[in-house]
C-alpha cells in the first residue's frame, strides 16, 4: 500500500487518513482471557471515519484501493452492489416527478430513468456509489471487529493474533470493495446514455422528415428527457436542410 495519497479526487474519498490509534474500549478490558502485556483491543472503525490509504486512483477519477480485486461477478461484489445507505429512498427524478423507482445496482440508472434518457440519475452516480461504499465497508468492519472481539474473550482466537486476524479482514474486503469498482464502471459504461443513443440511430435511421416529426410529436407525450427529444430534433432540423 501506498503511505500517501498525493493526487486529489474529484469524487468522496474512501480512504484519507491511516487508520487512527487503537484506544482500549474499557468495557472489554477487564476480560478474563490472557492477554500479552500492552496488549489493547483495536477500536472498532467509527462509523464515517475514514481509515485507510489508498493506492492511488484511476483515469476516471475513481479511487484504486486493491492490487488483487475479486471478479466482479463475485457474490460479495453483488451484494456491495446492491447495498444502500437509504435503502426506501427513490432518485430524485422520480420523487419530483412521482414516478416508480426501483434500485437495480450502483451504477446503473433507475429503469423509469433509464427508459426516459434522464441524464444524470443519482445510482449511477460515482459519487453515491463511493458514498455507499464507505458506509457498507464501516459496518462491515465494524461487524467483524465485534465477531474478532467475541473470539478473544471466548478463547478461540488469541488476542495476539487479533491484529494479524483483523488485517487479513481489511484486506479481504478491500480487494471486494476493488472488484465492486471495477463492476460500477462495466456498469456505468453499458448504461449511461443509452436511451439518447438509441433514438439518436432511431431518428438517423428515419429519412422522411414528416415521418421524424410525427415520432418527435409522439416521445414528448411520453415524458422522454429534453436532451433526447432536442438531439431528435436536430436530426429533424438536418433533414429539412438537406
Ligand atoms: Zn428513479
Ligand atoms: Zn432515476
């Protein structure tokens, strides 16, 4: 792992700082197992503390953050993919409109967006994704820091082991968290714009004008994104000139 990040990220960071100075928790420090001398609990990861460094970042501005990621059709990355810090809540443009809304995967956009050509829908956005990212990999952590904790008291884990225990975790979920980036792009790429690139060959593959305008008359009663109809009509515009 790199010690520093030095390049600035347009998106939310997931990893700023190095993880922040054990403390030990008083309520488990009068267990009775057979600690080594000094030996203090980790803390658990407080919930949106970021804690870790990242590799570096990509082209897209996307954060690198394992050398060896799982495949993106890995469960694990799955379920990262459908995780959400505010599961119930619709894209905005569907609540300002009222339509149905339904959360596919990070990445992609609603299919009530995705079928009107609505340009900017908030789940495929990078920056929600690393949003959510960040949470699920605190309360993953924090989960598992809980079970390592209950393994030592219980005696099936020596405490001397918690840290190596605890990092084999962190590195465990970093190279998921590495594989769920990875899908985002694959995702976002298929995805993004892909209603105004379909009419787009709709409308160049129309040579009647009065044809286009009739189907351009038809899709603003449908409630297709202003971007869609506008790149219909410029089409449109094209053919009376020609
Ligand atoms: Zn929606
Ligand atoms: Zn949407």
């Amino acid at each position: 792992m790199s010690p520093n990040c030095s390049i600035s990220p347009p998106h939310p960071r997931i990893c700023t700082s190095s993880r922040r100075p054990p403390s030990p928790p008083s309520s488990r420090s009068n267990s009775p197992t057979s600690f080594p001398p000094g030996f203090v609990f980790p803390p658990n990861p407080p919930l949106n503390c970021p804690f870790r460094e990242c590799v570096g970042f990509a082209e897209d501005g996307m954060p690198t953050v394992s050398d060896s990621p799982v495949r993106s059709d890995d469960p694990l990355v799955e379920q990262v993919m459908m995780f959400r810090a505010d599961p119930s809540s619709p894209c905005a443009h569907c609540r300002k409109h009222g339509n149905r809304c339904e959360f596919v995967e990070s990445g992609s956009p609603c299919p009530t967006c995705l079928a009107l050509g609505v340009p900017d829908c908030r789940f495929a956005d990078p920056d929600y994704f690393l949003l959510n990212l960040v949470e699920y990999r605190n309360r993953h952590l924090h989960d598992k820091c809980d079970e390592l904790v209950g393994q030592v008291n219980n005696g099936t884990l020596d405490a001397s082991l918690f840290d190596q225990a605890y990092h084999r975790i962190e590195e465990e979920f970093y190279r998921v968290a590495q594989g769920a980036i990875v899908r985002f792009g694959i995702t976002h790429g298929a995805t993004n714009d892909l209603t105004r690139r379909g009419f787009h060959l709709l409308a160049l593959s129309v040579d009647d004008p009065e044809v286009l305008a009739q189907l351009i008359a038809a899709c603003t009663k449908t409630g297709l994104h202003p971007d869609v109809l506008v790149d219909m009509s410029t089409r449109l515009r094209d053919l009376y000139l020609s």
